[in-house]
C-alpha cells in the first residue's frame, strides 16, 4: 500500500464529497481512505456511509478533536506514506504522485506540506519557518535539521514508520498547534519538514470554525500556543512571551476603542477588539 489518507470531520457534508472525489480520482496508485466523524450533527455519516461505501469510516459518538481523531486509526493504517488531509480541501490531479515521488527521493524528510491554494488559485500561506514565541526562546528549538519549522496540518504527507514512532498527534491539542508540535517532534528525531510545491491541493480555510464565535476560536488558540510553550520552552522564555502579549494586548484594546468611531470597517475593527480581548483574558486568567 503506497498511501493512507485520513481526514477528519466534524459538519462537513457540504464538503466533504468534494474531497473525497478529488482523493479518488487524484491518482491511479495503491491507498486506502479513512474518514474519521467527530459527532457531527449534520448529515456528514449518512453521505458518507450512502455515497463512498469502500471508505473506512469511523463514528465518534463525541467530539475528541483533530488530534485525537487523527491517531485512532493510525494502527489500521497499512501505507508506506500517511496523508493527513481536511475535509474543506480538493486534492487536485497527480498531487499523490507527485507527494510520494518527494517523500522517496528525501529519505532524511519525515513530513511534508503540499502547496496550498484558495479556490481563485491565489496561494495560501502554509508554511513557517519560525514556532510560535520562537524569538523570545534562548536555543529550545534552534540546532534541528533544516530551515521549515512547521507546515500547516490540513495537508500534509509523513512516513508512517515516523508518525508511529512519535506516537502520532499530541491529544492535549484539541484544534489548533497540533500541527506545529508534531513537526517539532519529528525535528527532534533529526528528520527534516518538507515542502512540496508540485503538490497542489486547493483548502477552503476555517470551515471547522464556521460555528465558532470571535471569542470561541481565539481562546482555542491562545490555549494552544501556550499548550506549546509549556511543552517545548523554559519557563523564563515562556515568562518574556507572557509580559509581550500581555502589553501588546493592552496596547491594541486601547488605540482600537480611541479608533473605532473613526473606522469605516467596524466589523473587522471590532472582531480585532474581540480577539485582543479574549488574548489578555486568558493570559491573565486562563493558561498556566
């Protein structure tokens, strides 16, 4: 077997037939499909289960999160490469091929990010050269091979000897940092992060979010990133990460409640407001 896909789902039956489609008839070569549903409460198993019987599908009578989701079937998987891919993405034709033909001339890169498009063919930002808080670090995560931090989670190919090692995802990760900390991890074990610029998948963006409020997703990410630092950081570095967010939080409450009569896009000034809010809330009073 040349490739295992798993692709979570949470409410996603506008979508994922899309994606199904597109990893069916991408290419001709040997892989299984996973789709793993978080609980969701829209008709995402029943379409499934009705329109692409040979998929295995998995039903969570909750929602266990991304990463844990991920690493429930990690041990059915049979492929020499696993493809973590989202449900709000397309994979377009020759992306597998062009991935594994990647991962097998790179013996030395554990896992890869494929070149991510939005729907009108612009690019999306999808990879990092610098973790979160990295500049106020004193050397946790510097001395690794090669220049790629991370790559973002919604599409991505690792071995599966790798992924197994490392014991898959990092469930403390509910949604959000998942992605970063398992580069992070595969970095430790001295393998690299790729970049696949051949492999085009084209992603939505957000569509796990779609009923999550300003406050809801910022709070989710806050409590990831400093999930991170508590990982991978000192606690002196995560300290100076504290006191920087905190006076920049601060500082941005007070000059867009002074700007906000003045702006014309009020609904993006104060989704602004909302998530400066939400970060000094939690460094204060939510994460440890």
């Amino acid at each position: 077997m040349d490739l295992s896909v798993i692709i979570v789902s949470y409410n996603t039956a506008n979508l994922i037939g899309t994606c199904l489609r597109s990893v069916i008839e991408s290419d001709d070569i040997v892989k299984e499909v996973f789709v793993v549903d978080n609980a969701s409460s829209d008709e995402s198993v029943s379409y499934v289960r009705k329109n692409f019987p040979f998929v295995n599908l998995i039903t969570n009578p909750e929602n266990k999160g991304f990463g844990a989701a991920n690493n429930q079937v990690l041990s059915q998987c049979t492929g020499r490469y696993i493809f973590f891919l989202n449900p709000d993405t397309i994979v377009l034709p020759g992306a597998f091929k062009k991935a594994i033909s990647f991962m097998d001339a790179k013996p030395y890169i554990g896992l890869a990010g494929t070149k991510l498009i939005y729907p009108d063919s612009t690019p999306q930002e999808s990879v990092s050269y610098r973790y979160p808080g990295q500049k106020y670090t004193s050397g946790e995560v510097s001395g690794f091979r090669g220049s790629i931090a991370c790559v973002q989670g919604s599409s991505m190919i690792a071995r599966s000897d790798i992924i197994k090692k490392v014991g898959g995802f990092d469930e403390d990760f509910f949604l959000y940092g998942e992605d970063e900390d398992l580069c992070l991890r595969i970095r430790k074990l001295d393998y690299e992060i790729g970049y696949i610029e051949e492999a085009i998948v084209i992603h939505l963006g957000g569509q796990s979010e779609r009923q999550s409020t300003t406050a809801e997703k910022w709070g989710k990410k806050v409590r990831a990133e400093y999930l991170f630092y508590r990982k991978h950081y000192l606690p002196q570095t995560i300290e100076r990460i504290r006191r920087a967010d905190l006076l920049k939080a601060y500082w941005r409450i007070a000059t867009l409640k002074l700007t906000m009569p003045l702006v014309k896009d009020k609904m993006r000034a104060r989704e602004k407001l909302i998530r400066y809010q939400v970060i000094n809330h939690e460094i204060r009073h939510g994460v440890r």
